[in-house]
C-alpha cells in the first residue's frame, strides 16, 4: 500500500496577506520534523496570499493549495479564478467541492465534475469533498448521496488523470459545528468510498488514493480518527488557522 496520509488545512475567507504569511512562517518553522516520507501536510490560503506563500514553502516540502477553482480556461467570468491562473502562483492542489461550495455558490455534481478535469488537465492535484447534511444522515441516504457526488463528480475521470484525486470525506453536520463523526461512523463511510472507488476503477487504484477526514478535527480528536484503517489523514478548518493546534493535528498522523 503506497498512499500518502495527509493533512491539508483549509484556511476559507481568513487571514489578509500579511496575516498569511505570518501563519505559514510559523507553521513552517514548527512543522519540519513531522514531515515524513510517506506524510503530505498542505496549506490551502486564500488566493490573494497563493503567490506569496510558494516562496515561503520554497524547500520546505509543505504543499500549498488553493480552495476553488473554475472550470473554464479563461473568460468573461468576473470575480472568478481559472485552474491556469492559480497554477501560475505555484499552487499544486485545488480544493473541489467543498460543502460550502456546494451550499452558498451553487456547486454541483455537474460542476464538480468540470472543475475537476480542468484543475486535472493544469497539473493540479485536486482534493474533492463529498459528504451528506445532517437530514441525509438522518434519513439514512447517506450511502446513496456520496456516491452519487462520487458517480457524477469524478468517475468521468480516466484512470490516470484519477490518480491525481484526493477524496475528503467531509459530513457536512461536522464542519465548523464542534461535532465530529465519531471514527466508527467515519471510517465506515471511509472503507465505502475505497469500495465505491474500487468498483469504478480498480482496487489497487482504491488502495493507493487517499480519502481523508474532514469535520471538527482538533488536537485532542486528530489521532484516533487518523488511526482507523481507511482514513487516511484530514482536511482542517478552523484547526488550521492556529500554527500549533495545526501541527500538533499533523502528528496524529504519526
Ligand atoms: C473544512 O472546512 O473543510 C472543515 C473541515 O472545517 P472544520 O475543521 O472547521 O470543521
């Protein structure tokens, strides 16, 4: 088994561009003996501090990423960012996807799934949140939902251009909420989405993707969720924006 466990942070509508930079010097200069061969910790800033950050990172081996992306090359298109523009400041990952996305701007399966190809197709990685509301999961039709956001969101991919995929599973009743799926419920859905993905592709392309865990990952949480056998690291919100809560998340990996 080869797949890369990862801590990415998610930094949403945060930090001005000097605030950016203070927060990755900081993580930068306490984060280094935690980065291990088979580990990937990632930093997804606001746009505006993308370009800034890549020299910051420069020798560092933390990746740095952006949280959008649209699908089209170029445009007409004001007020958005194009999968070119934001590999030009040096990002190599993309979040697509993600629940606030989907709920504020009008993300869609169909959406996701453009996005996705174009980041593909500009050398991005791409880390692509799936995830069911609380009514969902109250209704039970949580397996049916991921799938679907799995189906029509990424299994248009061919099998090369899926290697370039990241899943997080992101239950949309744990973001910023304080709840966390418990790692039970977690990994449960973890070893469904490696099945779902074996299906489509292979189990050796299952094994190899790493599908992290997103949702109200603190400290005191980070390392028995990363413990259970199908996460495979996670994605941070809140947690990120504070350098030692961040890092101390990152050693759970370990
Ligand atoms: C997120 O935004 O992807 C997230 C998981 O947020 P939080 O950790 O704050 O729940």
């Amino acid at each position: 088994m080869t797949r890369l466990k990862i801590v990415a942070g998610n930094w949403k509508m945060h930090k001005t561009l000097e605030e950016s930079q203070s927060l990755i010097t900081e993580i930068r200069g306490i984060v280094r003996d935690e980065i291990r061969s088979n580990t990937k910790v990632i930093v997804c800033p606001p746009y505006i501090a993308l370009a800034a950050a890549t020299r910051l990172l420069e020798g560092t081996g933390i990746g740095l990423g952006a949280q959008n992306c649209h699908f089209e090359e170029q445009g007409a298109f004001t007020g958005e960012i194009s999968a070119g523009m934001i590999k030009s400041t040096g990002a190599e990952y993309v979040i697509i996807g993600h629940s606030e996305r989907r709920q504020y701007f009008g993300e869609t399966n169909e959406t996701t799934a453009l996005k996705s190809k174009t980041a593909i197709r500009h050398g991005l990685h791409v880390i692509f949140c799936v995830g069911e509301t609380l009514s969902q999961r109250e209704d039970k039709s949580y397996f049916r939902v991921v799938e679907a956001q799995l189906q029509e969101g990424l299994f248009h991919l061919d099998r090369k251009e899926f290697s370039h995929i990241v899943i997080a599973y992101e239950p949309v009743w744990a973001i910023g909420t304080g709840l966390t799926a418990s790692p039970e419920q977690a990994q449960e859905m973890h070893a469904y989405i490696r099945k779902v993905v074996g299906m489509h592709y292979t189990d050796e392309i299952a094994n190899n993707t790493s599908i992290l865990y997103g949702g109200s990952v603190k400290p005191d949480n980070a390392q028995t969720l990363f413990s259970q056998g199908d996460i495979d690291g996670g994605l941070i919100g809140g947690a990120a924006l504070k350098a030692r809560d961040f890092v101390d998340i990152v050693k759970g990996m370990h």
